[in-house]
C-alpha cells in the first residue's frame, strides 16, 4: 500500500511538473514543442542551468531589454529548473499591466545552458477616441477632462476604460444630468499595429430640476428669504427659469446660507442635517434642517495695542455702535480691506504700516451681547525699497512709471497701489485682467517691493469702411488712431515694428468723403507728459469740413465750409484731490454758406442762415474729475466735467450802438458771440457678479450775451437718433446727441418752427440714462457686454422754455462690441413710450455704432 502510494505521490509531481511548465513557463518554443517530446524534470532532482542567452518575442512598443531587466533574468547566471527564479520572473512582468499573456520557453539547451524566449502579448494602444449621442458642443470640455485618463498611444486598460466613463459621467451629473449613463466600446484601429479606438456612447438623460426646497427650524427667517440667498440652487417656478441640482454649488448655497444668518446676529446657526430625494416626477425634492441659535448683539468694543491712532479714531472708522446686531461680516470689512478704503487696516496701512495686524478677540458674551478687544500689533513703517515693472514689450518703462503713486524711498500706502493700478488700465495700452501686483517684504529691513506685472494689447485702431449716404452716394472712411505713438523715435529706422511705439503719445489721422458732396479731413496730436515731468497734456488738432450740391456755377449750387484749429493744454489738479483734471483750449474757426438752406441753421424768430461768412473764436475751460477704473468696461468708479466754451462778447465791447433788427443775418453773426455750458455726469456701480449699473446725465445750454443779437445759429445742440445723425452725417457747426428710441423729428422741438421738412437745432437739452450692463467676454481682444436701458431726455427752442420733468421716455436693449483696431462696434433697438405712433413710425428703433459710442 505504501509503494502504490509512493508511485502516486511521484507521478502527481511529474503532472504538476509538466501542468506548470506548458501553461505558463514552458522552456521550449511551439514549433519544437509539435516536433520534440516535451522533456519532464523531477522535483525531487532539479537540474541547474547557465542562462546562455534571452530573446524576446511580440513587444511591439516596449524596448526588449527593459522587459528582460524587469523580469530579472540576464545572461550568465546560474537557475534551477525546476526553481523559483522563472516564477518570479513572471510574476515581475505580470506587474507592469501592459501585457495580456506572459511565457517563458526554452529555446534550446546546450549541455548546461540553457537558452530563453520571453513571449509577451501586449495590451492595445489607444489610436484616438470619440463620442456618440451628445451634441459637438461639449466635445472639447469633455477632452479637457478626459486629459487626465486618456493618453494617445497609451495603454488601454479596464482601469482607464472604467476611470474615463467616470469622469464623463461626473461632468454631466455636474451639469444637472443626474441620470446620465456611459459605456464604452473597443474599436480595432486597422491602421496602425495593435492599436484601439475607445467610443464613449452617452446618454445624458433629461436635466433633473428642483422641485422644492424645504427648510425647518428656521422660526426667524422666512423660508423666501433663506431661498433668495441661494444663487445656484432654484426651485422651478417659472417658465425659462433655471433649476438644476449641482451638489458642489448646493454646497457653496448652504455656505451662504450660514453666512447670511451671521451678518444678522445669529453666530451659532448651522445647518445640522440635510436631505434630498426624487418624487414621483423625478425631479429633486430638498430638506435643510436648521439651528438658528440665539440672536446675538454687540456690546462693549474696547482697543489695546494702539498708539499711532487714539481710541476715538478707530472706533470712528469701525463706526460700529453698541447695541447693533453682532455681524462678523461688517465687522470683518470694517476691519480689514473695505472697497470703499473705510476700515482700520487701509487707515495703518496709507501711512506705512505694512506689518500691521488687527485680532478681535471676544472677551465675554453675556445673554446675548457680546463684549470684543481689538488686539493690534502696529509694528514698524515700510518703505518702498524697489519699484518693478515686468511685461511691458511696446510701452517704454518711463510711460507706466509716470503714472504710479508708489516711488522707491516713500511710505507703504494700500491707496497709493489701488490708485497706481487704476492709472495703468485707464492708459488703455494693457489686459486690465491680466494686470499683477505682488509686494514681497523685507522684514529684517522693514521694506517693501512693489512689482507690477503688466500685459500688453492692441491700442491702435484702424477705421476702413463704405456706406450707402442715399442719393449722396457711398461715402469712403479712412481713418488710423496711433494711441501709443513715439514721436522722438520717429527718425529712429529700428523703431519703426511697424511704426515708433511706447511714449504714450496719440495721432489721428482720418479721411471720410463720397466725391463732390462731401469732403473732411481732420488730424490730432496729443502729448500726455509735455516736458516729461509733470502730467500737463498738450493737444493740437485741427478739421477741415466741405459740403456741397448742386452742379458746379449755377444758382442751384449750394456749399458750406468750416475750418478749424485748436491748441489745448491739461493739467491734473492736487486740490481737492488729484482726481481733477483741468484743460484750456484756445478755438479758431471759421464758416462759410453760400445758398445753404438746409434749415438746420436758425435764428432765434426762425429765420434760416443760409448766407455768409463767420467767424468762431471761442475760450474752453473745462474742469473735470474721474475715477473710473477701466475705459473700456467700467465696473466702478465715476466721472463727472464741467466745461464753458465762450466767445468775448464784442456786441457789448465794440458795437454797443449797432441796430441789430436792420442788420441780416450775416452781418449780425459776423463774430459768433455766445457762452455754452455742458455737465456730463456717469457712475458705475457694482451689483452682482460681473452685473454693472450705469447712470449718466448730460445737460446743455446755450446763451448769449445780447438779447438784441439774439442765440447764436451755431454751437447749438441736436438730440434723438443715433448720435451720428444720417441724415447730417458729418456735419459740424452743433452738438449731436443720441436719443435711443426717437429720431430726431420725434421731439417737437426738433422740428422746423415754420412747417418745413428739414430740422432745426436746439441752445438746450437734457439727457439722463440708466443702463445695466453684463460683459460676456473681457478678453481685450474683443471685449463683449450686453445692455438694458432705460432713457429720458428732450430739447427746447429756449432757456426760458426749459423744463426737467418734461422727457420723453425710452427704455431698450442693446450690445457692444469693442475690437482695438476698430473701435466699438454694436447696435441698441429702443422702444420710445412718449412718441406719436403711425402706420409709418414705428414705437421701436434700431441704431447701429461704429467705431465710437455716441453721445
């Protein structure tokens, strides 16, 4: 019985033997393995071998000699067949994951070496992938998050296959497609060798909306008002509205949620539970179960530390009083960094206390007061040891660093680095997104470097275009604004890329005629820094307008001239503060009519000035304060001017016993004498986000000097339309402004006092705007915001006529365009309430920009 076991017990070793050594690590190739017998080793007598050589076999993409140092064999060592050194040898290679069927044979033997054959199946390569059953639009947001799993000519594994429909999955449950589902398939790729195609089939399913949101325990605030503060989490109420359950920003909600019952005293509220499920229509039903706590309110605010500013100072600034409602929220802005630069920090820190440091520590809470100690640790002044500026390729160094109010040797200010950064957007020359501001410290000096790190934009516009004038024909524009131009380089050939740029000075030139009719040319030059050292501008500018119909040398022929010079100097104010900018421009220009009745032109008993010749030499002083942080989309800040254009009054001075009611036209406006006033006012508020309020006002008037002489006809004021005027396009010699949703005949005043078809300007108007605006794109090569107004405004024949509550009303919607080589570009359609409607006139009307925002 022993020996029948024993005989058993070996011939199970001789069928492990073989079992181990044909399935998985057989030392002999198939071809020999169909020719030769198989030899069997005894485990009882393993037989050592010399490794005299290792080939490998079906490793397409990976090198051969890494798989054999891998599997840890080499050439020349000694092994035991049978032994653990081929089991080992698979096992390493098995780890690597890239291959779907390991062997080791033998090759052949030579007495005591024994010759290798390592043959691998290597798992496919990933060719490409694609998607089915979703639109093209989120093709590439989805290759975006598929980076991560997916690598062409990688390894297609089950771990990536599973892993990237994951990840699709995610980012539309992320989007609100709760049910979204994802498989994927593998495609031969033919092409190339051993190579997969991954299809992705995806069905999002419908978008899951919120049902409801349920709040509990909330006895102090309204369910409505807890909702309202949950900006990306809404129930679906009305029609459009936006509803979908995104759990990252249902977080961010609940956040909000605690937030807001800390700015009204409740300081311990949380949210303890919540939960959410699918009612019967699928859509999402939500429970918040909240502890308000108790209501707290502050009590005694006490300070310790502080012996730069007295305690009356600072509890100034804080302006918290005892017996408020306890809000972290306030106290923390009041503290620290407020938008509007009332708070403690900003007052340390404009007077160089970098190192300062503020610690409200609640001392005791009694009932529901609260009792604060406001722990400050004023530390040293820095100074400014280093300005930087980086980034700047066109502009010349000297152009920014003109504009900063943070100079190496000067004290720290927070203000002085706000206000520093404004300067450099509004020169209109960078990306104010891109615009950076680091201030490394020096504490063992007790100083400070300023870095700005700027990006450069296109500036310069370029104006190319044709239009239709009716029966005045196409009328051609060519006109080029240099906005960063280099006047000292301009002899400079190596400065010409492709022409002198980087001193911040301003050319424009500009051409605009449709042949005979009309003709303009006009050019300007503006220096910000006359001299270089001191922000005084200088501008000289100068026009020439032709206008004419009719055939040449007959008495049809009508025409009107004007020709203009000016020179104008600015200068930046330090009284009351360095926000206002003063300018005083000097004005010469002459006009000249030969038979013109347009009509436009009127005295003030409605008699047309069709005749003569006239001289305009008129004084401009303008006064004018702004802080508005960026020229092109404005978030915040304002800007208001004032500004009297004037001529002498020489009927008063040098013609005192003239009789005006003999004298025509001609005669009587010789010498244009008037005094015009214009106040322009705008503010740009922050509401929500990126959301903008505007409001605006402009107001003109025309007067005069002699009621015997009378209003000028000139310099006078057109409202309505679209600020460009068709149908006088181009024309100078009155103010065009822009009234959306009425043409110019919509305001009677416009209208000729006579009955006829042409219309008059006006030596009074009144316009008043509120507008909100939302930028859908703030790439300064093409920044994109869309508008909502709401507008009034009117015109009257005289002063005394003037009435501000009497305004025609529009309200609209419209859209802007700004590219840097062609201006604004965008179109507004307005609704005008308080027009006459005919089957002929329409309530709404469309108006186009180009190239600038009218008035």
């Amino acid at each position: 019985m022993q020996n029948i076991f024993a005989k058993w017990k070996v011939n199970f070793r001789f069928l492990v033997l073989v079992g181990i050594f044909c399935v998985s690590a057989g030392i002999r190739t198939e071809a020999q393995v169909a020719t030769d017998t198989l030899p069997i080793f005894s485990y009882d007598e393993p037989k050592e071998y010399e490794i005299g050589g290792i080939t490998v076999t079906g490793a397409n993409f990976s090198d051969d000699n890494a798989i054999i140092g891998v599997s840890g064999l080499k050439v020349g060592d000694k092994i035991r067949i049978p032994g653990g050194e081929i089991p080992r040898a698979m096992k390493s290679l098995w780890k690597l994951r890239l291959f779907t069927d390991v062997q080791i044979l033998e090759e052949k033997t030579i007495g005591d070496v024994i010759f290798l054959e390592l043959i691998v199946q290597e798992r496919p390569r990933l060719s490409r992938h694609s998607y089915r059953g979703i639109k093209k639009s989120y093709h590439e947001d989805l290759n975006e998050t598929l980076e991560q799993f997916l690598l062409k000519g990688g390894i297609v594994t089950e771990n990536v296959k599973v892993n990237a429909s994951e990840a699709i999955q995610d980012f539309f449950i992320g989007k609100g497609f709760l049910d979204a589902e994802v498989s994927v398939s593998e495609q031969v790729d033919s092409s190339r060798i051993n190579s997969v195609a991954l299809v992705f089939d995806v069905d999002r399913g419908e978008r899951v909306k919120i049902h409801d949101i349920i709040f509990q325990g909330n006895e102090n605030v309204k369910d409505k008002k807890l909702r309202k503060q949950m900006d990306n989490t809404k129930r679906k109420r009305r029609f459009l509205a936006s509803s979908k359950f995104i759990e990252d920003e249902y977080e961010e909600d609940q956040d909000a949620i605690i937030q807001f019952y800390n700015t009204i005293g409740f300081r311990d509220a949380q949210i303890v539970s919540d939960s959410f499920w699918r009612n019967e229509d699928g859509r999402v039903m939500l429970q918040m179960n909240i502890d308000e706590g108790n209501q707290y309110y502050f009590r005694n605010i006490t300070w310790k530390g502080n012996s730069i500013y007295p305690t009356e100072t600072l509890e100034s600034v804080l302006g918290i009083e005892k017996g408020e409602i306890y809000n972290q929220e306030l106290l923390e802005t009041r503290l620290r960094f407020s938008q509007d630069g009332r708070d403690v920090s900003t007052l340390y820190m404009d007077n160089g206390y970098l190192f300062f440091q503020v610690d409200p520590t609640e001392v005791a809470i009694v009932g529901d007061s609260i009792d604060l100690e406001m722990r400050i640790f004023e530390g040293p002044q820095a100074t400014i040891d280093k300005v930087v500026i980086m980034g700047n390729d066109r502009t010349h160094e000297h152009v920014i660093r003109r504009e900063l109010r943070t100079r190496p040797g000067d004290k720290f200010s927070r203000s002085d680095i706000i206000r520093s950064q404004r300067e450099i957007v509004n020169l209109g020359y960078f990306n104010p997104e891109a615009l950076d501001i680091n201030t490394p410290v020096n504490p063992q000096r007790g100083t400070v470097d300023i870095e700005y790190t700027v990006e450069e934009k296109p500036s310069d516009q370029l104006e190319l275009s044709a239009g239709w004038g009716g029966n005045r024909r196409v009328i051609g524009t060519l006109g080029v604004a240099f906005n960063n131009f280099s006047l000292r380089n301009i002899f400079n050939k190596e400065a010409w890329r492709p022409l002198p740029q980087g001193d911040g000075q301003r050319v424009s030139l500009r051409a605009q005629t449709n042949g005979d009719f009309y003709q303009s040319y006009n050019m300007s030059f503006t220096e910000p820094w006359l001299g270089g050292k001191k922000p005084t501008s200088f501008t000289l500018a100068g026009f020439y307008n032709r206008f004419a119909f009719g055939t040449r040398g007959t008495s049809s022929r009508q025409s009107f001239n004007i020709i203009q010079g000016s020179v104008s100097l600015g200068t930046r104010l330090r009284w009351p503060d360095d926000n206002f900018v003063y300018s005083t421009a000097i004005n010469i220009q002459t006009l000249s009519l030969d038979n013109w009745i347009s009509g436009l032109f009127r005295t003030d008993d409605g008699g047309v000035v069709s005749e003569g010749y006239y001289n305009n030499f008129s004084l401009s002083q303008t006064i004018a304060r702004t802080t508005i942080n960026d020229p092109i989309f404005p978030k915040e800040g304002s800007k208001f001017s004032l500004s009297l254009q004037a001529t002498l009054p020489y009927s008063l001075l040098f013609f005192q016993d003239r009789d005006y009611s003999e004298l025509s036209s001609a005669e009587r406006f010789r010498w244009l004498e008037y005094h015009k006033w214009r106040f322009d006012a705008e503010w740009y508020t922050p509401l929500v986000g990126k959301l903008v309020l505007k409001a605006q006002s402009k107001i003109g008037i025309l007067g005069t000097y002699n009621k015997k002489v009378g209003t000028s006809p000139f310099e006078r004021f057109q409202l309505g339309g679209d600020g460009i005027n068709n149908q006088q396009f181009g024309f100078a010699g009155v103010d065009i402004i822009s009234l959306r949703g009425y043409d110019v005949e919509d305001l009677e005043a416009n209208l000729d006092p006579n009955g006829g078809s042409g219309n008059i300007a006006t030596p009074v108007f009144s316009k008043h705007t509120l507008e909100l605006r939302y930028p859908l794109s703030l790439n300064p090569s093409s920044t994109i915001f869309v508008t909502a107004f709401a507008q009034a405004g009117n015109a009257w024949r005289t002063v005394r006529d003037f009435n501000p509550f009497d305004l025609k009303r529009s309200a609209g919607l419209g859209l802007r365009v700004f590219l840097p080589m062609f201006g604004t570009l965008g179109f507004d359609y307005g609704l005008g309430f308080d027009k006459e409607v005919t089957a002929d006139k329409k309530r709404g009307t469309f108006n186009i920009v180009l190239g600038f925002e009218p008035e």
